[in-house]
C-alpha cells in the first residue's frame, strides 16, 4: 500500500525542460533510422508539465515527504514471516534514457532490488524508453537532469534532497561524444560541450549529492563513473588517433570557452573525439582522487570501468552513416571487442550491486568470458598529481572553490 502511494511520487518530482524535445529530435539509431516522427508525435513538454503540476498539487509538501519515507524505512524490514529483508536500493543513473543506463536500469530493476532514478535530460525519451525497456512503474523515477547545465544539475540535487529518499549508488553514465564537430559547442556556463557534460556536469553532481551518499544506511554506497578503453593510450583503442591528452591543462585552467582560452584541455585546437576521450580521463581521475580523499572517512565505493565497446549506442549518432553501419561488425568480428547493451547493462549492474565488487579505487573490465578483473589505467590516467589538478580546476570552474 504505502508502496503504491509512493508510486505516484516520481511524477511530482520530475519536471521536462522546455525545448528539450527538439533537441533529441536528432536521435537516430546506427543505422541511421530517424526517431524523430517517432518523438514528435505527442512531444509537448508543456502539457506534460500542466498535467504534472495538477497532480503535485494534490500532495502537500509534508504528505510527500511522509510517503517517501515509508518507502525508505531503516535498512532492515522485517517481513510477515518475521525475516530480515534488505529495503530496496536507490539508485541514481545519468543518463539512463538509452545504452548503457538504460540496459543498467533494467538489469538492476529485474533484480526486484533496485529503485532506479533515472536523471535525465528528456523526460519523455526516458519514460518512453523505461516502458519500452519492459520496466516496472514502481521500479523507477524519471527525474530531470541536464549536466550540459550547472544550474540544472544543482536544482536536480535539491529535488532529490527534497524526495526524502536516501541515496545508496550514484551512477555517472551520461555522455556526448561529438567526433564529426568542426567547431566547438559550449554549456550553459560556457565549457566546451563534450568536457563539460561528460565531467564538469558529473563533478558538481557526485560532489553535491556525496552528502547524500553519506548518510544512507545501506550496506554498500557507491559512487561509479563510467570511463573507457579509449581515453587509456596503455591499449590499441586508446592509440587510435587522437589520442587523449591533457598536456598541462592550460585550457581547462582558462575556462575551456573558446574565447580568451583554448576549448581543448591541452589548450590546442578543437577535436571533438579528443575532446571526448579527455573527458574521459577527467572521469577516471575524478574516481581515484575521491576515493584519496573519501574513501577510508565515509566507506564509500569509489569505481569506475570499461564496459566494453557497445557499437550499438547512442553515442555514435553524430558519426557519420558509414562510421555507424561499420563499426559494429568491425568490433564483432575483427577487434571482438564488442558487447551488446543487454551485457553492458549486467555489467554496470555488477558494480552497482554485486556484494564481490566492493573494492574502492578499482577501474574494472571483463575478459572473453564476461568475468570482471581489476584493469590496469593508462599512467596519464593514473597521475596523481594530474588528478588533483583536475579536481582542484574543476572545483573552481563549477563554483565549489
Ligand atoms: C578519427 O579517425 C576520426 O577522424 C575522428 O572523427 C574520430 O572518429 C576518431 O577515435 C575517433 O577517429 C581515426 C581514423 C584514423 O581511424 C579510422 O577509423 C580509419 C579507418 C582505417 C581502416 C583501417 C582498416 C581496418 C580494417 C577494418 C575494416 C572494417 C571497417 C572499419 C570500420 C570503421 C571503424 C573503425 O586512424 C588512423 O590514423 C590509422 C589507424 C591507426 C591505428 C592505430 C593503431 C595504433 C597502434 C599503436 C600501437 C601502440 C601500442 C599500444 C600498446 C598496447 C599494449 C597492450
Ligand atoms: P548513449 O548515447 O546511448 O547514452 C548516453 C546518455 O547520456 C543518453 O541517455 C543521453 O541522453 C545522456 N546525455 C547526454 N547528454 C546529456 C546531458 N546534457 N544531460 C543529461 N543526460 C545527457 O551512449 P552510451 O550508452 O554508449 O554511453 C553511456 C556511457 O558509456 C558514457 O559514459 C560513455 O562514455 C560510456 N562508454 C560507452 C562505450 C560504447 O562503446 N558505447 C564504451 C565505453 C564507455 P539522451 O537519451 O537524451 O540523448
Ligand atoms: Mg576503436 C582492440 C581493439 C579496439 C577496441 C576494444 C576498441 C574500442 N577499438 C579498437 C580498435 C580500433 N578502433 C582500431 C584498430 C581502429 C582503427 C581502425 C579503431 C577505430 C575507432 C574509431 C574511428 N575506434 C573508435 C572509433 C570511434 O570513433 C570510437 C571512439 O573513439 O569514440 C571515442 C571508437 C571506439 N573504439 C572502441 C570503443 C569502445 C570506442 C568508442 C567508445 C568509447 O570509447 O567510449
């Protein structure tokens, strides 16, 4: 009962930003079919909003936050027959609207353990693709959350403080990989796009929402941050060109704005697929440099890892058609490097949940046979002190120092 109750809460948390329909209008699949018709057919973030607002406004602050707590009572729920039961964990995902996040909430929500909130920048997409996903209702909440937006990710922390729910894992999935790009594109605050979702927007998240993660009584609190093979140069992928590099940071020291800095790290020209890969050592760093500062105070599971090369994505949507049609079978059959978004998912739900893979610390990999094994980072993305650079530049850049 009380379950149900809270059932109806997600809506009254989840707010779609206006205009964001038109932006995933460009989604298409890798082989080029276009969502768009698809998604324009009812997308009206407006009345959405109306609707969502009417129903907010039966619930008075206080009875909301009493629901949300009956969800969430302490760890152990004795059943009827008087067992120990674990509550459920709540899990927060970036951008679990498609791939990987998307794969990892449906393999934690078939586990019957998880409540997933899905933070997303496309309200719609993301019940869309819950539903499509085979997702239970009472196993996700779809809240806003555009990390191309400082303000945005900050208003995502107070509504989910405002939740009275506790956190127990955050996810830092999302990412925009912009390889064709010519020239830069900027956040909100002006970062170039690619550093400043995939790393800025995440940074303030994870810093902002560490608290949180503090004070949940669950038995293992996590925090994980998607990294990759390709931003690590100790491997074949991460020697494809560009490589990753952040050189001595100059343009991450400027700003990354493109106007009185460079828009790249290193401060050279504008790449978007290295603009990618950088922001992906700026997440693995990130990982270890919370685990130095955080790890022996709180207990928290710092991780990151390498899912495997999902060619399948969203991703890839702004490579070109013949990029999209090629490089699945390129990973499948020639680097074999390939693993569909179903696996993925396990596998980011493996470090999400699994009781074995509590090591702090750890960038993880699967071998051939699916089995996770601590790998080992590139030495730029094992740096030390590049890692506090990298911490204390983004501190000042989000506003936190
Ligand atoms: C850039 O191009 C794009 O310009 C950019 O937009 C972005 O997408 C970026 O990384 C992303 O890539 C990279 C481009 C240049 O590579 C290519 O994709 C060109 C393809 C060339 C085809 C090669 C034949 C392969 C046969 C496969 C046929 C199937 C179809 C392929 C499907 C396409 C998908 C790829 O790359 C180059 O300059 C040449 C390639 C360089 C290879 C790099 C290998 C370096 C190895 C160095 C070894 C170092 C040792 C590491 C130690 C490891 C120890 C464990
Ligand atoms: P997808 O494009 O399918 O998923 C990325 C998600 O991020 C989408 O849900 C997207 O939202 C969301 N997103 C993008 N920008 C924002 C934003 N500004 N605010 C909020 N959400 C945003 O790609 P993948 O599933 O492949 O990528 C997931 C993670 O896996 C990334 O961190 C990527 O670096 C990593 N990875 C992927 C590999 C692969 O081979 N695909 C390999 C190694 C790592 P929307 O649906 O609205 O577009
Ligand atoms: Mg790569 C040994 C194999 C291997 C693996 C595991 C990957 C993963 N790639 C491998 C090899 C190669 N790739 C080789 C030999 C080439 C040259 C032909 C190659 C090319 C290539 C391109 C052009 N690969 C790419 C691209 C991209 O645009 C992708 C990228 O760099 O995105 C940043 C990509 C990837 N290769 C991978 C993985 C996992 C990706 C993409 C996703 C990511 O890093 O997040």
């Amino acid at each position: 009962m009380a379950l149900q109750a809270a059932a109806l809460l997600p809506s009254a948390f989840s707010i779609p930003k206006e205009g964001k329909c038109g932006a995933s209008l460009k989604d298409s699949t890798p082989f080029g079919i276009s969502l768009s018709d698809h998604l324009k057919a009812g997308c009206s973030p407006y009345a959405l909003r109306i609707k969502k607002e009417s129903h907010q406004r039966k619930l008075p602050r206080w009875a909301v936050r009493a629901q949300a707590v009956v969800t969430t009572p302490a760890i152990n729920q004795a059943t009827a027959e008087g067992k120990k039961t674990l509550r459920k964990g709540i899990v927060v995902i970036t951008g679990a609207s498609s791939g990987l996040g998307l794969a990892t909430a449906k393999a934690l929500a078939e586990t019957g353990k998880w409540h997933i909130i899905m933070a997303c920048r496309d309200f719609l997409k993301a019940e869309r693709a819950a539903k499509a996903a085979g997702i239970a209702k009472e196993n996700y909440t779809v809240m806003h959350l555009d990390l191309s937006s400082l303000d945005s990710a900050r208003q995502f922390v107070e509504n989910f403080k405002r939740s009275g729910r506790p956190l127990d894992v955050l996810v830092c999935n999302a990412a925009v990989y912009l390889p064709t790009a010519k020239e830069p594109t900027f956040t909100a605050e002006g970062f170039e796009l690619s550093v400043g979702t995939n790393h800025l927007g995440h940074f303030l998240l994870s810093r902002l929402l560490l608290d949180e993660l503090k004070q949940s009584d669950y038995p293992s609190k996590r925090l994980i941050i998607v990294g990759s093979i390709t931003g690590n140069t100790n491997t074949l992928a991460g020697n494809v060109p560009p490589k990753a590099n952040l050189g001595d940071m100059r343009g991450f020291a400027g700003g990354l704005n493109g106007l009185n800095s460079s828009s790249m790290i290193d401060g050279g020209e504008f790449d978007g697929a290295k603009a990618y890969k950088d922001s992906k050592v700026c997440n693995m760093l990130t990982m270890q440099e919370f685990h130095r500062r955080y790890h022996e105070e709180t207990g928290i599971t710092f991780a990151s890892l390498y899912p495997g090369c999902i060619a399948t994505t969203g991703l890839f949507r702004e490579h070109i058609p013949l990029f999209r049609l090629l490089f699945p079978p390129f990973q499948k059959y020639i680097t074999k490097g390939f693993v569909s978004e179903e696996e993925s998912g396990k596998r980011l739900a493996q470090v999400v949940s699994e009781p074995s893979l509590t090591k702090s610390g750890v960038y993880w990999s699967w071998n051939k046979d699916s089995a996770s094994f601590e790998n080992q980072l590139s030495q730029e993305a094992s740096d030390v002190e590049k890692a506090r650079k990298v911490w204390e530049l983004s501190e000042k850049l989000v506003g936190l120092a």
